[in-house]
C-alpha cells in the first residue's frame, strides 16, 4: 500500500508531496512497530538525506528521549542536510552544538540559530589538537552523556570519533564508505579517502557502542542502552 501511495505521487506537486509523504509515514509507524520492522524500515527524511530523520525519531521514542543535547559538524546552515534539525523543530527541549569550519556557511548558521538553541562554533574540527573535538565541546555547557553525536566530514570520520575521550554520547551517527565489501577492514588515510562498514563498527565497539542500522550513514548505541532498542546488532 506504501509502495502505491509513492508510486501515485509523482503525478502530484511538489508543494504538497512532503505533506502526503508525512502523512503516510504517520499512519504506517504503528503497523511496522506491530510488524517489528527493523529500523531501517522507519526512514523518513524531514531535512536528511537518506531517511536519518525517521530512525532517530524511532530510536528516541524506544529510549524514552525527549529532550537533551545533540551535536552535528559541518553543520553548514543548520538545516541542509542536516541529521538533527528535524529535533530542533520538534519544538521538544533540544539544544545543539552545530560545528561549521567555513565561513561563508557559518554566516548562514548564525542566521539558523537566531530561532533556535543552537549554539554555532566556527571550527574545523580534528583529531588533535585546540581542534580536536573534545576541546570545542569543554568550550560549550554540553553535558559529558549528551544524546545525539551526528558526524559526517567526508573523510575523517573514524579518526574524529576514535578520538573523542571525554564525552560519551548515546547514539552516534557516523558515515562510512558502503562501496568497500563488507569484511574489509580499510581506515581513511593519505591511501584511503573513505573508513570501510567493518573498520567503523569495530571502533564502534571498541568504545562501547553497538551497530544497530545502516543507511550508508551509521547508528551506533551505547551498550548499557542496546537491549531497550530491541533490535539485532549489525556486525
């Protein structure tokens, strides 16, 4: 029925295609949840590029999250593609961190955040250094056990989670290269743009989290949070 109702709207204006789109997602959430879909079936994207925007709604209402901190980078305006904005509208209590190293693009964030609670950095962000992650979030009042971490730089996204020490937040998204087969373990570097699926969910668990759904981008939970999902880890 899904399927018909997406087939139907291409022959509708795009003005009005978002709204059916979310009204279809509405009233099929119930029966997937009945059906034990797995989180990939939730996709939905509000902002987001590949359905992000419905699985963290879907990983939020299984956590009982309903307010707290996220943290995204490059942020750009806040809204472009953006993994977290859709929180932010919610008009539930989110506040964010939202990390953006150019300039011109900041300028588009600070307009963002004049309407949210958004608290814009103007930063690179690396794995070292007075930009390494975990000195940009000192600067900030964000709690160590923040809610949401979404990383996405194209490049050196396994070496900025690697090392982030002093903050453990609950759910990461993080994108990694799904053109590498899965089994093989390839680590960005000056040889490798892109960190393979089975390289980023060993560091997963490394530091303590559990792979839980791929959309190209990852979701990883905490462990001591994994069993309230009810869902199969990926591996």
């Amino acid at each position: 029925m899904e399927k018909l109702f997406l087939k139907i709207l291409k022959y509708i204006p795009k003005s009005v295609k978002h709204f059916i789109k979310l009204g279809i997602f509405r009233l099929t959430v119930p029966i997937k949840r009945f059906q034990h879909v797995p989180l990939k079936g939730f996709k939905f994207n509000y902002f987001s590029q590949n359905g992000e925007d419905g699985i963290i709604e879907e990983i939020f209402r299984r956590l009982d999250i309903n307010s707290g901190w996220i943290v995204e980078f490059g942020a750009w305006d806040g809204k472009c593609t953006s993994n977290t904005f859709h929180l932010l509208e919610s008009k539930k209590p989110f506040s964010a961190v939202y990390i953006e190293g150019d300039k011109n693009r900041y300028q588009d964030l600070l307009q963002t955040a004049k309407g949210y609670p958004i608290i814009p950095v103007n930063s690179y962000v690396a794995p070292d250094g007075e930009n390494s992650l975990d000195l940009i979030l000192n600067k900030t009042p964000i709690p160590k056990n923040f809610e949401l971490l979404s990383v996405d730089v194209d490049g050196i996204d396994y070496h900025l989670w690697k090392s982030l020490k002093n903050y453990t937040p609950k759910i990461v998204i993080i994108e990694t290269d799904m053109g590498i087969p899965i089994g093989v373990k390839q680590i960005h570097s000056y040889k490798h743009r892109y960190t393979s699926y089975t390289s980023m969910v060993g560091l997963g668990n490394e530091k303590g989290y559990t792979c839980v759904c791929n959309v190209g981008n990852l979701f990883f939970v905490r462990n001591d949070l994994f069993s309230k999902l009810e869902v199969q880890a990926l591996t």
